[in-house]
C-alpha cells in the first residue's frame, strides 16, 4: 500500500496518519494554482474563494450539516478552544458551570482548567471500567448554573466510543449545549448533526490521511460564539487569518477519501483487531486489553502485559521497524501513568505496562502473525530483564 516505509509496520494511526498520495496532488495543485487570497476581489482571490467554498460545502456534507456551520481551524486542539472558549464566554450571563469527563484530551482538559482560573466551575466526570460516561452521571451533575457539556466521541488512547446521543439528548431536555470532541471519529464514524443532538464538534484532518495543521469545528448556525482568533473578517468575524487554502483543500479531499469506504474499512480494521486481540491473548499469558470490548475505535488495541514496562516494549518493537505507542503520556523525561487508566481505576504498575496498537490503511493481514510473534518476543525479552534485575538485587541484599 502507498505511503508505507519499506520494513516498517506502522501501527500508530491513532497518533497520526500518513498523508494519502492524492491529498499531497490536491495540496500541490492548490499552491501552484489557487496561491490568491481568498478575501481578494479581483478574479485570482475569487477562484481562492470559489474553491474554499466548495470545500466547505463538501465537509458539510459529511456531517450532514449547512456550509456557513464549518469552521476552519489549525486542527484539533484549536477547535476545541474555540468551543469551549467560544462558547462559555458567549454564554457566561446565564451560568459559570461546564461539564466534562476525566478522560478527555488534553485539549480539552487543559482549555477546562484554564477557564476554571477564568471564573468557570468544571465538573470532570468519572467512568466506567471501560472508559465510558454514564448519561445518567452527566444529568446528576446538572445545576441552574450549567451552560456547557463537553464529552469525547472516542477516546485517543482506548477507544472507548461514548453514547454522545444520548448524553447529547440529556444536554437538551436541559437546555444546555453539548460539544463533543471528535477528533478520533470525525469522517471514519458515521454522524450526522442534523440527526444527533451536538450543537459544537472538533475534528481533525491528521487522523484521516490528511495534512497536519489544520482542523474544523462544526457550530450549530443559530449558536453564539466569541471569536478567540481576532483580526480580519474571514470565517464569518469568527476565526480571523487568511485561509490556509492547502491545507483546507488537502483536507476536504482526505474527507472526499474516507467516506469512499468508509464501512469496508471499518469491517477490516475490525476483523485485523479482533484476530491481533485474538492471537496476543492466546500466546502471550497476563495479557489484559483496555476499553470497551464492542464499542471501540476499529482497529485500535490498547493492552497491558503484567510486569512489563510498556515504554520499554515500545522501544524494543521500534527496533524491529514496529511503530506503536505507550499507553502513558510522556512529559518532561518522565512518565506519567495514563490518565485515562487512573480514571478507569487502574493500578499504576497496570498504567504503565501498556501499548496501544491502532492499525490504519496502511496495514494488512499479513502484518499480524507478524505483530503476535514479535510482540510475544519482545514481552518476554523485557520479562526476563526484569526477573533478572530483581534476581540482582535479591543477591546483593541477601548475599
Ligand atoms: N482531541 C483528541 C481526542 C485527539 O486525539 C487529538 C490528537 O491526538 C486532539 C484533540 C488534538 O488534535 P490536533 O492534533 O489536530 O490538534
């Protein structure tokens, strides 16, 4: 398949996609071609125009919402700013509290504590086992004051798909306002906005085999909103700068791309999930996969193995050309226990002994024999150092 570096089995889709082939055409085509100012009035600028537009209308469609409620941003955590930002301080007359989970991302967490020092109250939901929010969680901590409800549509490090229609639904019998942070879903799960109840949706274009840098909000056309990005009157007064025409044409084109096959390759990636799930439980003992065991991101595997350190075995596959990722978040030169497993009530050894595997477009089935046995190899690589470190230390204490 295009875009996969020979000998190397990519398995990070999660983090980031490779750019499709035809997305660098469309991005080459539009710097050589469409470079006018999208503001201009002369014909160069209008073409920069038209051709913005058009792709505005076609990333609508794909959420089946109207042209003038997409925004574009510089990706994911912009988006979410926006919103959140945007709308508490559209809103803030008619109440201070926001409504959250522990497990979101730090695009959204950080942007919640930030409006905490603004004067705003969060509430940051608990979850389930599986990483999930409870509707029924979400409307016990509704008060008069609550104005905003932010939840994940999946979460970037198990999966876990949440029930956003209905937390949505929950929203509106308060009439309160519901965003939700789709950046792991946004083209590769199927959801309309004229259907589901989100007045507000981040999505990015680097998960989808898109450019990097640039990203949508969605925004329900009747919705207040402050512009967090003042200057000139593009994105209606809302989001000011000049278009990066590239970027938003390289993204409506991987958008284009994803919707093509959207089910056939939701049911593949689900098929390569459940064989590589299949095969590491049976050959490899203490192997325990997080998040929901049906409502997951197809294609993504988040995984601990008892007594291995997972930061350990990410670099040891790396040298094997297997390009996964830990399950903690590094900051700093030190490791942190995931979050999202603390808030699952997890252990920390059982935080920090995990991997995340998602598997994309560039992956086949031929890859996971090849994923189970190296991955077996190298759990019981890091394994045994363990055993003999503690072995050690044992003879030098007792010896
Ligand atoms: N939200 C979620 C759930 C994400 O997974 C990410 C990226 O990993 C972001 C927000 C940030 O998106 P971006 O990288 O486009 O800023």
């Amino acid at each position: 398949m295009g875009n996969r570096k020979s000998n190397t089995i990519y398995c990070d889709h999660s983090a980031t996609t490779p750019v499709d082939q035809q997305v660098i055409e469309e991005m080459q085509r539009v710097m050589n071609e469409v470079w006018g100012n999208a503001s201009s009035v002369h014909q160069i600028g209008r073409s920069a125009k038209v051709e913005l537009e058009m792709a505005r209308e076609q990333i609508a469609g794909a959420l089946n919402a109207a042209r003038n409620e997409i925004f574009f941003t510089s990706g994911g955590t912009e988006s979410d700013n926006f919103a959140l930002c945007g709308l508490a301080e559209a809103f803030r007359e008619q109440g201070n509290h926001i409504i959250t989970s522990k497990v979101e991302h730090q695009a959204v967490l950080n942007t919640c504590k930030a409006l905490e020092k603004k004067g705003f109250t969060v509430t940051y939901l608990d979850v389930d086992e599986y990483g999930m929010i409870a509707p029924g969680d979400v409307e016990a901590s509704i008060t008069d004051e609550t104005i905003l409800i932010t939840i994940m549509h999946a979460n970037n490090e198990i999966g876990t798909i949440n029930p956003i229609d209905e937390i949505g639904a929950v929203a509106h019998e308060h009439d309160i306002l519901f965003h939700t942070d789709a950046v792991q879903t946004f083209g590769k799960l199927p959801l309309e906005v004229n259907e589901s109840p989100v007045d507000a949706l981040s999505g990015s274009g680097h998960k989808i085999y898109g450019p990097k840098g640039v990203g949508i909000l969605y925004a329900n056309k009747n919705l207040d909103i402050a512009p967090q990005m003042t200057g000139g009157a593009q994105e209606r007064n809302l989001r000011a700068g000049t278009e990066n025409l590239p970027a938003i044409l390289g993204l409506a084109k991987a958008v284009e791309i994803v919707l093509e096959n959207r089910e056939s390759e939701f049911e593949r990636l689900r098929k390569l999930q459940q064989q590589l799930e299949a095969g590491l439980a049976k050959q490899i003992p203490g192997a325990t996969v997080h998040g929901h065991p049906e409502k997951r991101i197809p294609g993504l595997t988040h995984i601990g193995f008892d007594g291995v350190d997972g930061e350990s075995l990410v670099m040891n596959l790396d040298m094997r050309g297997i390009a996964v990722s830990s399950g903690s978040a590094c900051s700093s030169g030190s490791v942190n226990p995931s979050h999202v497993l603390v808030a699952m009530g997890y252990e920390k050894d059982r935080t920090k002994s995990a991997i995340r595997i998602s598997l994309g477009r560039s992956n086949t089935a031929e890859d996971i024999p090849i994923l189970i046995e190296a991955i077996k190899e190298e759990v019981g690589r890091v394994r045994s150092a363990a055993e003999n470190r503690n072995q050690t230390k044992n003879e030098v204490v007792h010896g």
